[in-house]
C-alpha cells in the first residue's frame, strides 16, 4: 500500500472512532432534551410588550406572587340545582374534593399544584344544562417534570379521567389554557419518537431506492444520525445553562432540517465520488478530488442556511430567536458530518459498497448517457420557450399568494385534530360566555374604575366587566371591596367569543384604544392580549427579516459565483418560486386541508427555509456549471452541469422534502402547513426551477451571466 494511502486509511479510521465516540456522548441528551423545553407563549413576548408588562402588575393582584393558569372543567348534561340537584350536589362534591385527590405519577395531593386559597366551585349555566369549575394552577409548579415527563399533561389527564370515573352519565372535558396547553404538550412529546423515528424510516427509504444498493444506504444515514447526536447534545446544554430558547416546535424542525440537510450532502459527495471512482483507479486519490468538488458548494450551502437562521436572533419573539441559533448548530453539525466522517466511512469501506452497481475505472460515467442526459438535450435544443413557460406558470400560481390568510388561528385551530380541549371550548361558548375564565385584565388608576369599565363595555362582544375585590379569608367570596395594589385596580373584560378566536384577539386594540382615551397608561393583558402580541410581533418580523435575509444570500451567491448578474438571477428565481408556493399553500389550505388560516409567522418561516434550503440548489448546480464553463465555455458546461447534477440534485430535494413533509404526521396545523411548504417548495426548485428554468436562462444568456468577473469573456 503506498503511503499517501496509508496515510488516508489510518485518518479514516481515527475521524470515525471520534465521530463514534460523540454519538456515544450524545445519546443521552435525545431523552432529556425535552425537559429543557419552554412553550409557554407568554415567555416569548419581548419585555416592551403591553401585555408583558400588564402581567408584572397583574400577578400582584393574587395572594401570591403566582403565574396562574385558568383551567376550565365543563360538565354537560341535566345539571340544574333546582330539578337536578342530586347531580348537581354530586358535581360539586366533586370539585370540593378535587384539591384532596393524590397525583398517582407524583403521589402528591393536587393542591400542590393549584394556586393556594384559590376557590374551586361548581358554577351551574343559566340553562342548567352545564356546569363550570375553574381551576387555577401553578403554572410554575405545574412546568416541572415528574421523573422525565412534564407535570401539567399529567395533572390534566388525571383531573380528565376522574371527572369520567367519578361522575357517571355526564359528558365532561377539560379546557381553557391549562387544557389547550395540556394537549400541546402532549403533541410536542410525539417529537421524541414518532417524527424522529418516522423520518428516519422515510430517509431509509429513498436512499435505498437512489441508490438501489444494500448497504450504502446506512452510511449516510449513519452519517445524519451522528450529526442529529451531535447538534441535540449542544442545544441541550445551550438550553439547560438558558443561553438559547428552545420549544417544542423548534426541536421537532431541528430533527428535520439537521436529518435532511445531511443527506442532502451526503448525496452530493457520494455523487461526485462515484463520478470520480471512474477516472482514477485509487479511491483515495477519488474521494480527494470529489471532497475539494463538492467542499466549496457543501460551506457555501451550509453557510447560507445559517446566515439566514441567524437572522432570526433580530426577531422580537424569543421562539423565533432561539430557533436562529439551534438550527444553525444542526447545519454546521451537518456538513462537519458530511465533510468528516461520511468521506471516511465511504473510503474504508472502498468500491463494493456500491454493489450491485460498483463504479468501475473505465472513465465511463452512466450519469452522462441517462435520463438527465435527455434533460440537458431538451434544454439545449428549446431553451427560450422552456424559460418563458416555466415563468408564466409561477407568475400564475404566485399571483394566489395575495389570498392567503395569515391573520392568525385561535390555539384551538392550532390542532389537527379535534382534542378534548378544543371540544371543551366549543361546549363553554354554548351554554357559558365563551370568554368565561380567561378575562382580558385591565390594570387602571383606582379613580379610573368607572370610566374606564363604561369605555369597555360600550364595545361589542364585551360581556361584563367587573372589578377585583378583596376575599373574605374564610369563605373565600368577595366582599365588595375594591382590591387596590399600589394604587391601582384589576378589571376583569369577559368577551361573549372563545378567548383565544380570532374574533377576541381582535377586540384588544379596540379595549387598548377605548381604555387609553380615559388614562394613557392604563394596560391590557391576559391571554388574549398575549396572543395579539404574538401575532403583531410576528407580523412585524416578516417585515424586518425578509428583506435582510434575502440581502445576505445576495451577497453569499455574488462571492460563491464571482458574479452579481449570476447571483440576482438565481435569487430572482428563488424569490419567484417562493411565492408561487405561497400561492399553492394557499390553495390546499384553503380548499383541500380545510384550515381555518395560518400564523402570522407562516410566512417568515416558509420564506426562511425555502429561500435558504432551495439556493442550495443553485449552489450545487451552478458551481458545477462554473467549474465546466471554464474549460468547455458556459452553453456547454450549462448542459453538462445539469447532466451531471441533476440526478444528485432531484435526488435531495426528494430527500429533504420527505424530511419536512413528516412534519404533518404531528397534530399541529402550523408545522402540518410549514411542512407541506417546503416540501412542496423544494420539490418546484430541484425539479422545476433548477432543472428547467435556470439551465434554459443561463442557456440563453451565454458568458454574460458571469458579469462582472473575466470568465464572461471565455468561450461560448
């Protein structure tokens, strides 16, 4: 053996012992990672939300310095006290003894985890055909763990299964933020196992149907795995020191994007590496040319994701910013993996990995008289009518971008599914005001009271205002007086819409205009009002980060291509291209999903990954191109580039766009819509735009897509 082979084996080796020794370490960090997680919406609010800071104000109107989440238990059925009152008197036994009953997981009585003091009674409807009991919990004792597990889904399914035990013939459910919160909870655990497990199945999948071979599929999906190990253990312990924010939502895309950007690269080295197994008889001196081929379109990809991840640290909502810096650590994770150790594992395992199809040194290369090879003939022979086709048929789809909604959805539309929370709700609004238990909370100038009650309550879809009073310490009831905190009262608005609908969030600027017109420093908060912050903050967002991320990959694509007409062609193509998935999104939302809307953030989000991830695309294929152009001319090399390419190229985007597409197995309609997104959005760039539009423009253009640089003087 010579010794630069030697020399290669032995570094193969020692890359895979350390990359095995990491996953070793990681291991751990994939079952505790969850116990780091904050989804709490209201930790999310910058600190100059209105609502943020009704709520340091509000909390001091409770006995205790509390964080207090409204739980609503709603009985339906003949629960009238006057022609029921057996079964009303055994529903309020019921909620008498509720504080009493022991948590089996924790084998605590549940006033540890209700507000101390705070009165738990059955509230019979005007119809007498429900009942309410409201809970308030400990938000903070009820976010610890009990082993490894949050406590807050634990106390709702117990309270859940009790009210069904305990109370025969009564149609029972567990709502309000405490219920929705419950249910999210639970929807985010299926990220550990169901979405980590069910994407690597998929990813499996198509590898062994790209490359129709036994065993090389493991490699990169090896690869991914460790990289995934890698990237969970960082943010775990970012997460846990509180150095960076992390929810459910956040992980469940961080598995997705760190698994499917890996393979994506790894596609493209193994591509080059079998390119390259056919022209030299060492696969070491192979894996060395395809390793300097592809690190320069590999970095260059992987840096543009993250520079547009990291824009999001300019976000006002703490989510958005955590998931900046946690997606880029599962990018740059990525491509250490792929540019480490899947050459390593590639090279020791030498040329029969590849059985049956093992790439021989015969410099003959299959990929240059194949399908992709008929693509190119067809581009090069009608490039003017393909780039003018493929245009008008985005313009087209684009143009339904207009109709999307994304003016928000009530937590309740936030589900798939129809949820015992979301079932709950709907039963409150018809026999309660629906607003019941979840006040929109005014924080006024004692002198104000008045005013500013008869303000609010001349707004539709107000049900009553009423003020805070001091508690009678023994039977718990108000006692008519004002409860003044630092000179300042606590108005409680119920709405007559579920207070968390669209509809309420609303009727916050409405109570926030007609409250100020009494006192400019009165201060809406609650829930609702939360809500409304989030979206107004994710709005804003859209606005502030598009723009600089579309500027930074601008700027990336000029550097990489040595060519500002290059680079705002290809951005053209993948801004025309986002918004003609935008246009699609909004069609099956609308039409085939049947979703009420979409977030506000929707678009950020989309635009983020599709913008990011689909310009890899034009990295892969114009690098190539660059590379050809310089000895065969660029209408040449154009055609050659997409040959060569184009079966890597659509093989990722296959791979990627399976990877989100998982997403929509989780019961949540925000990462459903962003999953279909990019799947679809990916799948229009490698398929549509850089296998048909791009290869027909720069076609067309010749050496002058290359300005400013030398290279647009050469050849053809």
């Amino acid at each position: 053996m010579r010794s630069r082979a030697r020399k290669g084996l032995w570094l193969a080796i020692v890359t895979i012992i350390v990359w095995m020794a990491v996953g070793g370490f990681s291991g751990q960090a994939f079952s505790k990672i969850s116990n780091v997680q904050e989804n709490d919406n209201a930790a999310f609010l910058p600190e100059s939300a209105e609502s943020t800071e009704a709520g340091k104000l509000i909390v001091k109107f409770s006995d205790q310095s509390l964080d207090l989440l409204p739980t609503l238990l709603i009985l339906v059925g003949d629960l009238d006290p006057v022609t029921n009152p057996e079964k009303f008197a055994e529903v309020s036994s019921f909620a008498e003894s509720l504080s009493e009953k022991v948590l089996p997981q924790s084998g605590q009585p549940l006033s540890k985890y209700f507000a101390p003091g705070a009165p738990i009674q059955a509230i019979p409807s005007q119809d007498g055909k429900a009942v309410l009991i409201n809970v308030q919990i400990d938000s903070a004792i009820a976010g610890e763990n009990i082993g490894n597990e949050p406590a807050l889904p634990m106390i709702i399914e117990f309270v859940r299964e009790s009210m069904k035990s305990e109370i025969q013939g009564i149609e029972s459910h567990v709502t309000g933020p405490g219920g929705i919160f419950a249910d999210l909870f639970d929807a985010f655990g299926s990220i550990d196992t169901t979405l980590l497990r069910t994407t690597l199945t998929v990813v499996a999948i198509i590898l062994i149907l790209v490359y129709r071979s036994p065993i090389l599929w493991i490699i990169p999906l090896l690869n991914a795995g460790l990289a995934l190990g890698l990237a969970t253990m960082i943010v775990y312990y970012l997460a846990k020191s509180d150095i960076v924010d992390l929810n459910g939502q956040t992980q469940g895309i961080l598995d997705v994007l760190v698994l499917g950007a890996a393979t994506d690269y790894a596609l493209l080295l193994i591509s080059r590496y079998r390119e390259e197994l056919h022209r030299y008889k060492s696969r070491y001196e192979a894996m060395r040319k395809a390793w300097r081929g592809v690190v320069e379109p590999i970095i260059a990809s992987g840096t543009t994701v993250v520079a547009g991840l990291m824009v999001l640290l300019l976000s006002d909502l703490s989510s958005n910013r955590g998931l900046g810096p946690v997606g880029s650590i599962g990018i740059v994770s990525a491509m250490l993996a792929s540019l480490t150790l899947l050459p390593a594992l590639v090279v020791l395992f030498g040329r029969w990995v590849f059985w049956p199809r093992v790439p021989r040194f015969d410099h003959e290369d299959e990929k240059l008289s194949g399908f992709w090879s008929k693509v190119g003939s067809f581009v090069d022979r009608k490039p003017k009518a393909i780039w003018i086709t493929t245009t008008l048929v985005l313009l087209i789809f684009a143009g339904f971008s207009t109709t999307l909604k994304n003016d928000g959805l009530a937590q309740t539309e936030a589900f798939t599914s129809r949820t015992d929370s979301v079932i709950g709700l709907e039963k409150l609004g018809e026999h309660f005001p629906s607003g019941e238990g979840t006040p929109v909370e005014i924080v006024v100038d004692t002198a104000d009271v008045g005013a500013v009650s008869s303000a609010i309550r001349s707004i539709p879809n107000i049900a009553s205002v009423t003020p805070v009073f001091i508690q009678d310490p023994t039977t718990r009831q108000p006692t008519g007086e004002l409860k003044v905190v630092d000179g300042k009262a606590l108005l409680h608005a119920i709405l007559d819409v579920p207070a968390d609908s669209t509809e309420a969030k609303e009727l916050i600027p409405q109570i926030r205009e007609a409250s100020k017109k009494v006192d400019e420093k009165v201060l809406v908060g609650g829930q609702t009002a939360i809500s409304y912050d989030i979206d107004q903050s994710s709005k804003r967002d859209n606005r502030v980060i598009i723009p600089i991320v579309l500027l930074l990959i601008a700027l990336i694509l000029g550097l990489l291509l040595r060519s500002i007409f290059a680079a705002g062609l290809l951005l053209g193509t993948v801004v025309l291209s986002f918004f003609a998935t935008l246009g699609v999104c909004a069609l099956v939302f609308d039409n085939v999903f049947g979703h009420a809307g979409s977030d506000p953030s929707f678009p950020l989000f989309a635009f983020v990954f599709l913008v990011a991830l689909g310009i890899d695309y034009n990295i892969f294929l114009m690098t190539r191109v660059r590379e050809e152009a310089m000895t065969i001319g660029t209408r040449a090399g154009i055609i050659k580039g997409l040959t060569v390419t184009g079966g890597v190229i659509t093989s990722a985007g296959i791979v990627l766009a399976a990877t989100f597409g998982v997403l929509g197995i989780l019961p949540l309609v925000f990462l459903a819509q962003l999953g279909f997104a990019v799947s679809f959005g990916v799948l229009l760039d490698a398929i549509v735009v850089r296998s048909l539009l791009v290869p027909a423009l720069v076609k067309v253009i010749g050496p002058k897509i290359w300005w400013p640089s030398k290279l647009q003087h050469e050849g053809k």
